[in-house]
C-alpha cells in the first residue's frame, strides 16, 4: 500500500513539473517569439520607419494601473505614405488574446468593459510581444483627428491593458 502511495505521489509531482515547463514556455514564448517569427519581423522592419526614420505625426506615452503598461507610442509617416504605429521601450503584462487598437477616445481607464460597443476602434493586430519596440501598420484612410489612443486591449475579457493617448507634434 504504501509503494503504491509513493508511485501516485511520484506521478503528481512528475505532472506537476510538466505542468510548470510548458507555462514558462508559454510565457518566455510571448517574451521572445521564436526565430521564424522573428526572421519574419526583422524582414518587415526593414521596410518600416525605425525610432528615427519617417516623419513622426503623433506620440503617447503609455500608462496603466491595473497591468502596469508602459513605453511610448508614435505614429510615423514614411517615405512610401504609409502610416505605421511604433512601440517603443514597450512592456506590459502577459495575458490572452491581446491586441493593438487605436480607439475613438482621448484616454483609456484601466476598468473592465472600458469599450463599449458604441467606441470606434481600428485594429492594427496581435500585440506581437509583451517586451520591446515593434512595429503596427495603420491601415490606409485612418483619420487620425478621430482615432486619438492606442489601447492595449485584451479581446478575452474587455480589458484595457494600458492606453497611449496620442498628441500631434
């Protein structure tokens, strides 16, 4: 009986480690994408405007109270036109199903169900990681007088992760 008690007790511990393993995978996979996502990035931010390349249009700095956001948000106009949204000096908590939207708002609280249905939102996509710089592309047409934050904004649970209100330089 008492074999068969110290196998159980080896099993839950074995599962235990297991279970430990794959979440700090999960989350170091957040942090640091893996190499073919980031060969992937790295092809794409050759053709994005860097911290100091394209004409910078607006800026934020980011707060949050309940996920402690923060980083500054600037929206860049490039040679080609194109508007892209870069995060700099970013970092936010870990969460599900995070996204990068710019909202029709001046600021963002950090309460639950901060969105509401009748909010505008452009989504600009997947928060590419929890830590670094990285780069959003605005689609074309964004009328950035109406668009005023970038919201960090968990789709899960309605959730503003942090906000960047965004002011014309």
């Amino acid at each position: 009986m008492l074999s068969k008690v110290k196998v159980v007790m080896a099993l839950a511990a074995l599962a235990f480690t297991f279970a430990l393993q794959t979440s700090a995978r999960a989350q170091d996979s957040m942090k640091h994408e893996d190499g073919m996502q980031q060969n992937d990035n790295m092809k794409h931010a050759d053709a994005m405007p860097q911290e100091n390349s394209g004409k910078a249009l607006e800026t934020g700095t980011f707060h949050g109270k309940v996920h402690s956001t923060a980083g500054r948000a600037t929206i860049y106009r490039g040679e080609d036109g194109k508007l892209i949204l870069r995060l700099t000096n970013f970092k936010t908590s870990n969460g599900p199903d995070v996204h990068v939207i710019l909202i029709a708002a001046k600021d963002a609280d950090d309460d639950a169900n901060f969105l509401k249905s009748s909010t505008g939102r452009v989504e600009l996509g997947k928060l590419k990681g929890n830590e670094g710089d990285q780069n959003y592309e605005v689609p074309t047409g964004t009328d950035l007088t109406k668009f005023q934050t970038v919201s960090i904004y968990c789709e899960r649970f309605n959730a503003n992760f942090g906000a960047a209100p965004l002011e014309k330089f």
